[in-house]
C-alpha cells in the first residue's frame, strides 16, 4: 500500500508548476524565498547551496558579489566621510 502511494508521488507532473514560476516572477520570487529560508535554517545546507552557486549558477553569484561590493562601498564611504 505504501508502495503505491510512493509511486503515485513520484509521478506527479511538475509541469504546471514550473510553467507557473516562469510565468509569475513575484511567485518565483516567492518559491525562491521559502526555499532560502528552508536552507538558511541548515548550516550544512547553507554552505553546499553556497557552494553550488558559486560553481555552477555563476552569473548569480557574481550578481551576488556585485551587490555586496556595493553595499560594501556605501558603508564604507559613511565611516571615512564622519556620516557626511
């Protein structure tokens, strides 16, 4: 009986739901988000996710940086200019 309903699992058409996240960028942004929050709460996760990225989603992880840098320099440049 198990068996059965592991195997009816397992054939699900994921079809539509990709479509979907294609379709609707607020809902890709949406899935994306819960599965971050889902990794973020595993440190092991985390850092093979992380890890993934970097290797094989490389123009996301530059973005990544690119955002960081930025960040980096806005923060930067309140601390030597006393705030001004």
């Amino acid at each position: 009986m198990k068996t059965e309903e592991l195997k009816q699992q397992n054939s699900i058409d994921f079809e539509p739901f990709y479509q979907a996240l294609e379709d609707e960028s607020t809902l890709l942004e949406e899935a994306f988000e819960t599965v971050l929050e889902m990794v973020s709460t595993d440190p092991k996760a985390a850092k093979k996710i992380a890890h993934l990225i970097k290797k094989d989603f490389h123009g996301l992880y530059k973005e990544v940086e690119a955002l960081q840098t930025i960040e980096k320099n806005k923060g930067s440049a309140h601390s030597c200019c006393g705030g001004n």
